[in-house]
C-alpha cells in the first residue's frame, strides 16, 4: 500500500469517508459518534492520509493534534472488500511515526465499543494501545471505548 496526503477533495476520498462516517454512525447510539467530518479533517491541527493499492483506494487515517506533546489517532479506516490484507496496521504504523517525528509523548483515540468495533480493538490493542480514560472533551460513555499509546517507551 502507498500512503499518500490525503486530497479531501478527490471524489474517491469523499466517497469512502461518506461510507466510513455513514457506516460507524449507523453501529454507534445516536450522541456517540465522534467521527471527524470533511471539514474536520481540513483544519489545520489534522493530518489526513490515504492508502493506495495501485490506483484503488483502500484506507485511510488522520492524527489530530490536541497539545504539544499529545496527539489523537481519528478517520481509521480500510475498505471492506481490503480488509485483512494488513492496509490498516500499514496506515495505523504510518501515524505512530508521524506522531514520533512530531515529537508527540501520547497518542490516543476513540472508538465505538459495540461488536463492530472489535476488529479495531485488536488491531489497536496489537500495536500496543492501552485503556484509557476520556481525554481532550470526551467524557464517560458506555458506548466509546477510550485507549492510548505511551510514545516515550521503546
């Protein structure tokens, strides 16, 4: 997979991200769903990557930045029919890193807590993401599960 600037603007981006945000919020309780927005993944505190398996789009990731030394991992996703051929891991390593480049001690993230989402606990929980608390504005909620990376060990 190549992982490129992702362009908010290319009709094949729009798409996959409406379907992602489509997709999470229909297995999320309605106030539950936290996923960023076209605009959002324009500000200028986010990061926006896409993946590529030749010209197909298969994936996508963003890092937000919440402070000088925390970021946030938001807009995981990887197209259903290239599921399990290792792009979200490949996407999930890429932020990991740019989170080190940025000099980020904590990356964080939010995801739903229903069966839906157990496929990104593991893929999270394999790259060492831990519980934990809400952060930055979350607050307590039995339908998001909280989870974060110490970037200072290892």
């Amino acid at each position: 997979m190549q992982i490129r600037t992702g362009d908010t603007f290319d009709p094949r981006v729009i798409a996959l991200l409406d379907h992602h945000v489509t997709s999470a919020r229909a297995q999320t309780a309605p106030g539950s769903a936290h996923a960023l927005d076209l605009a959002g993944l324009r500000a200028r505190d986010v990061a926006f990557w896409t993946g590529w398996d030749g010209e197909h789009l298969v994936a996508t990731g963003a890092l937000k930045t919440l402070s000088a030394d925390h970021g946030e991992v938001k807009s995981m996703h990887t197209l259903q029919t290239a599921r399990r051929r290792g792009f979200g891991g490949q996407m999930l390593r890429h932020i990991i890193a740019e989170a080190h480049a940025r000099d980020l001690n904590r990356l964080s993230l939010e995801t739903g807590s229903w069966v839906y989402f157990k496929p990104a606990h593991a893929l999270y929980r394999a790259h060492g993401f831990v519980l934990c608390g809400p952060f930055e504005g979350y607050v307590e909620d039995p339908n998001s599960l909280f989870l974060t990376l110490d970037l200072t060990r290892g």
